[in-house]
C-alpha cells in the first residue's frame, strides 16, 4: 500500500469523528464561528502558524512559514446549506434547516487530516504549504473572493481543491482540464401589471400570465441564441405572485439562473434575458425590469496541475477518471483566475447513480472511507512536488 494512504488509514477513525462532528453543527456561510474555531485549534495544536478570522470566519493555516519561495495552496470549504437533513443517521443534522449536504464537512476534515500528516514529515517538504479554510462557498460574492481581496492568495504559485462526489466510486477521482464548472448568474425579473379581479381579466392586465410566457420563451436562448456545441442553462427557480384565488395581481417575479462555459456565451446573456422578457411584456401592455447578477466565473482546471493531480492519485493506488464539464458553479474558480490549479471529483460512493444523491439533495451522503483518500491525495501532492 501507498505510504501516504497507509498513514491516512491510520487517521481514519479521527477523519471520521471530525466529519460527524461538523455534519451534527452545520453553520451556513459566514457564520462558520464554531467550524472555523474547531479548525483554528487543531492547527494551533499541530504547531501551524494560523489566522483566525480571514473572510470573517475562515482560517489560514501554514506549514513551513520560515521557509522562502513559492507556496502551494489547498482549501476546503467549510459552510453547510440552508437545507433541512432527510438522513436517518445517528450523526444526523442537529439544527432544523441546516445541513453539509454538499460535503463541505468531509473537505474540512480531508484537509485538516491532510495538515496533520504534513507535520508529521515537514523535513521533507521545502516549501510553505498555505491550507485555507474558506468560508461561504454557497454564498455569492462569497469567501474565495474576500480572501483574495485580503491579500492571502500572495506568493500562491498553484491552488488545488476537491469535492467529494458519491455518484463517483470511492477510489475514483474524476478530473477534466480547462472549462470544468460553469459560470453561475443569478437574475430576478419583475413583471410588472394592473390587478383586478380574478372574474374580470379584461379590467385587469394580468402579470401571471405575461410571466409564464415569459419562462417558456427564456428557453429559447438556449435552443435559439446559442450554439447548439456550446453548453448553456437559463432556469426559473422561483416565481411569486399573489395572495389570493381570485385575485389578478399587480405583479409577478421570477428568480433564476442563467450558466455557460464560455465567455462567447457569457458576455450576451443578460442582454438577452432582458430582450425577451421586456418584448413579451410589452406585447401584452406591461413593463419587465431586470436585475442581472454576475456570479462566479467559469472554473478552468490548468492542464499541467490536472496532470499532477491524477499523477498524485494514481501513485495512491487510485483510479483517474476523465469527465464532462458540469453546469454547476464553484468559487474555487475564482483562484484560479489568478494562479494556475486543479478542482478534482472525489470519489464518495459506490458509483451507481441510483443510489447516490445529488449534491444538495437532503438525504445527500458519502462514503466515509473517501475520507482517507482525500487526505492522502493532498500529502502525496505535496511530496511529488517535493520529489520526496
């Protein structure tokens, strides 16, 4: 067996404890204070230098910091979601709409498992090792973006991330170079009418039924504006209107989200969202105003550390599996705007799709074995790097 994932093994049963631990307290972004204090100390007591409060609640942790020279970056997100736990697990969410039902709280553990074992052979590693812990992943505008503003991504000459993934068998890490994840926007519009009542429609100009127009045409950006190579998304999420059965109201909003992998595609689509819905709207004698929000940009993995990466892995014993591009959007990718890396998918799961939940679902699980792998990937990196 690899030495780095036979030392994982070792630690497993203390991955695991910390994984449930996080999962029983899931904080959401930004309000990570117990999750970030937990880090904080386990760090201190590993005898890292280590910043509490980056991004408010995050943590920065380093290994060798008298050492010059480039550092090599890894994170993991921290937050959980505002989505209430369907598991039946005795580790089971302790706090009614919360929940790590992205695996936010198997990445914490991954790498805080990852520091240990670093410690434990810092002789032979002549770098600075930069372990971030980042908050609010979930959030827009979120944690990636605050700790670069504040400086912490300076002297990071390469950034490495990964997400557990059940769909993929525990041993697997799913990797893609270039376009990996897509950009994320958000967009609101309202619709605005004349209310009346529901028996007399002709008194009224009825919003509802502008906006439901108004959806089904949106879809037309991507079987019409877009080339049918090109991958893209433009979905509904929400609609709210009204109170009442028979009641016509004032107005109508919808909330979504429109995705691509290519900046071709990203820079017309709030253009295009605003045309259709201002046109349809008109047509019908009512007005549509938009408020377009950019999100995250498109996740683009270098080649030559996705190459690493599964070079890594396969010297574990692991398998690398090349995949697609997934329209979800991660702000990992906003590191890698600024210094080269690699996002990878762990594998989590028995790798039938039927019987693993999507991220986000509330029965979301992972096999906690992947716990080791992950932890070992990170120190087997570091050591490749190292030529160690």
């Amino acid at each position: 067996m690899n030495a780095s994932l036979e030392k994982a093994r070792e630690i497993e049963p203390e991955l695991v404890e910390i994984r449930r631990d996080f999962h029983r307290h899931p904080e959401i972004g930004f309000q990570e204070i117990r999750t970030g204090g937990k880090v904080a100390e386990f760090c201190e007591r590993l005898g890292l230098k280590v910043l509490r409060g980056a991004a408010k609640t995050g943590v920065i942790a380093e290994l060798n910091p008298e050492k010059s020279g480039p550092v090599l970056g890894l994170r993991a997100d921290m937050d959980a979601l505002p989505i209430h736990e369907e598991n039946d697990v005795p580790y089971r969410s302790t706090l009614d709409g919360k929940g790590h039902m992205c695996g936010h709280d198997a990445h914490t553990a991954m790498l805080m498992g990852a520091a240990k074992l670093m410690t434990g052979c810092k002789d032979r590693i002549p770098f600075r090792v930069r372990f971030f812990f980042q908050p609010a992943e979930e959030v827009p505008d979120g944690g990636a973006v605050k700790l670069i503003d504040e400086g912490h991504l300076m002297g990071v000459d390469e950034m490495y991330g990964l997400h557990v993934n059940p769909q993929l068998p525990t041993g697997t890490l799913g990797l893609k170079d270039g376009p990996t994840m897509a950009s994320m926007d958000r967009f609101e519009l309202l619709v605005e009418g004349v209310g009346g009542h529901g028996a007399m429609p002709s008194h009224a100009r009825d919003p509802i039924v502008t906006a439901a127009e108004i959806v089904m045409a949106l879809q037309t950006i991507v079987a019409r504006r877009v080339d049918p190579l090109e991958p893209a998304v433009v979905t509904v999420g929400k609609i709210e209107a009204g109170n009442a059965f028979n009641v016509i109201p004032p107005r109508c909003t919808l909330v979504g989200t429109a995705r691509s992998l290519s900046r071709e595609v990203w820079e017309p689509l709030p253009g295009w969202v605003e045309s259709i819905a201002q046109g349809i709207a008109r047509a019908h004698g009512l007005d549509a105003k938009l408020e377009y929000q950019r999100g995250t940009p498109v996740l683009n993995n270098t080649k030559g550390s996705t190459d690493k990466l599964g070079a890594s892995f396969r010297r574990l014993g692991g398998k690398e599996q090349r995949i697609k591009a997934t329209m979800g959007g991660e702000d990992f990718a906003y590191y890698l705007e600024k210094v080269p890396g690699c996002f990878g998918f762990l594998g989590a799961g028995d790798g039938t799709p039927s019987t693993a939940q999507c991220f986000h679902h509330p029965k979301y699980n992972i096999d906690e074995k992947a716990l080791a792998w992950g932890s070992a990937l990170f120190v087997q990196l570091v050591l490749d790097r190292a030529g160690s």
